[in-house]
C-alpha cells in the first residue's frame, strides 16, 4: 500500500508552540475491489518542548508527531472516517543541491496507525515570502508507504530536555502495601531545569531549586504475579513540594491524575508516554526508564496559555510577531 500526499504544508503556530503539517492524499495504485480512489484530508502536529526554539522551521533535531487523516466517503459503501496515527520521527535533512537533489531538505520519517507501520520519504522546500517579516514555511512531497515491522525494530530513546521543562527523576519499584496487594512507587526529585538535579545539594544556587516528589500506583494484584517493570498502563497518585521564592516556604501539592505506559526502545531501556492534570493544568509526560528498570526520569510539558485572538481567526499568522522575552525557569511542576 501506497499513499501520496498533495500539497501540504509546514507552518508555524506561536500561540500553541507547534509546528503543523496539513494538506490532502490519495492512495496510489487504488485497491482493486475500490470504486475509487480513497483520498481525504490530513493535519500532523509537534508541540516543540520549552527548550527548543519553535521559531525555527525545520527543527534539525528528529521529533514525534501525532494527528490524523480522514478517508472521505465515497457516497456509497464507504463512509468518512478519520484514522488517528503517530509519526515516531521525522527528520529533515539539508539536501546536496550540488549532486542534483531537489529541494531544500529531505524528509525520512517512520509512524504507526491502525492499518500497521510505515514508512515516509520526500523533499520539503521554503515558500517564497511575500514580506521580509513572514514566518517561514514549507512546501512537502512526501509519500507514505507500509511495511511489515520486524520485531528487532524498536523507537529511537525518548529524548531529554535540559532546562525550560519541568523534569522529575528518581527510583521506580514494586512494594507490597498493607492490604498485600502490589504496588508501584516512584521517589525521586524534580526541577524546572533537568541540569539543577545533576548537580550536588550542598553546590545549588538559590534559584536552583530541588524539590521532593512521590507517585504510587494502587494495584489489585498480588506481588507475585505483578509484572516488573509493568507492561500495561499505570495510573499514579500522590505529591510535590514547591517552594516559594517570595515568602520562603513549602506547599505540599497533590497528584491525583498521571497515567503512563512502558515502550521499549533500542537503547536496552523503556521510553515513557502519559498524561496528567494537576491544579497548573493539564500536561503529557515523556521520558525514559533506564535498562535497569528502576531509575525513571519524566518530563511534564504544559501547552502554553491560551492568547486572546479574533474570533473565527486562523491560528496561521503569515507575519512574524515580536517573540516574547524568554520565560525564566519558574519552579512550577
């Protein structure tokens, strides 16, 4: 199977810190029992982590996406649906216009969706500005094509995020609660910079702070038959300290709505992939947990604040917005 993408489009959205891919396929040859050639429209969207730049377009970095395509009906048999894929990596790489290469990058990327893995290869060139303040753009040719995925191909390790993302790291183990049943708990410390947690207590500044964190899972099941590290979805409880700068003193703050599950990846460890709320807000989790199976390290990415824009407006401005002044890291979770 062999589908084709007509026309998208990279674009920059500010306000959401995310980068956008949309634009419509159709799949090439069409299956033989079709009366037509399935097509529909798609949207593929990377929330960029604080400590990247999402003013830069591409990224130079690989990164994850996630979105959907629609397969529209075809007014008879088929009715419209939408299919809700991840795209584990793409990459952009500068293209050798010198050997020939067309565009300004090539695309390879690889995800997943409900009808297997597959495969994605193109090129992607800038837009013309029609002002020297417009925000950059790109124009893609990208084929998607699916594979059988051997078992030995595992993701790439999660990535990680030195500053500017809240970061939680400690030690994940199995005890055995009162009412004998299995649980799982993670004690560690968290900061807003990953960097102020590899540095020794007695060397942290005042504004590097360090707080204590606690997570437990509540299980039914006994300790014996509770799989280590767990392979099915966790569902976590439990709190952080935060401390006040302005009146010197520390707020217990409950976790009441974290959920995430193991993927192992090909670096001997498991990658991390949740989601959770707390009174900051709503935030998915990323991370890693090492081959040991007990050091975890969770990264809590909180979408920006909602602005305030015209009603019925795009979230695609053409023009480039002063950029806001750096945030300073905050001891927020």
């Amino acid at each position: 199977r062999h589908a084709k993408f007509r026309l998208p489009t990279l674009y920059i959205s500010p306000s959401k810190r995310q980068h956008i891919i949309t634009g419509s396929w159709s799949q090439t040859p069409p299956p033989p029992t079709s009366s037509g050639v399935p097509s529909g429209q798609f949207t593929w969207k990377y929330t960029v982590p604080g400590d990247l730049n999402y003013m830069t377009l591409p990224l130079s970095k690989k990164s994850k996406w996630t979105g959907l395509f629609k397969i529209n009906s075809d007014g008879k048999k088929r009715k419209g649906v939408e299919v809700v894929e991840t795209i584990e990596k793409i990459v952009f790489i500068p293209t050798k216009k010198e050997e020939g290469e067309e565009g300004d990058f090539k695309i390879e990327g690889k995800g997943m969706n409900k009808y297997g893995a597959f495969k994605l290869e193109g090129t992607a060139s800038y837009l013309p500005k029609t002002s020297p303040t417009d925000l950059p753009e790109l124009s893609l040719k990208v084929s998607k094509t699916y594979y059988i995925r051997p078992p030995t191909e595992l993701p790439d390790v999660s990535d990680s995020h030195d500053v500017q993302v809240c970061c939680l790291r400690g030690q994940m183990t199995k005890i055995i609660a009162e009412d004998g049943f299995a649980n799982i708990k993670i004690v560690g410390s968290w900061s807003s910079d990953r960097l102020n947690l590899l540095v020794p207590r007695e060397e942290l500044k005042v504004d590097q702070i360090v707080s204590p964190f606690e997570l437990v899972h509540k299980s039914g099941t006994k300790m014996e038959r509770m799989s280590f590290p767990p392979v099915k979805q966790v569902r976590l409880a439990g709190w952080f300290e935060f401390w006040n700068l302005t009146t010197q003193s520390t707020t217990k703050v409950g976790e009441n709505d974290i959920s995430f599950k193991l993927l192992k990846n090909n670096g001997g460890g498991w990658n991390v992939e949740g989601r959770g709320r707390n009174q900051y807000g709503t935030f998915f989790l990323t991370g890693t947990l090492e081959p040991d199976g007990k050091t975890i390290e969770l990264y809590k990415h909180f979408p920006p604040r909602p602005v305030a824009s015209k009603k019925g407006g795009p979230d695609r401005p053409r023009t480039a917005v002063e950029p806001a002044p750096p945030v300073v890291a905050l001891p927020l979770p």
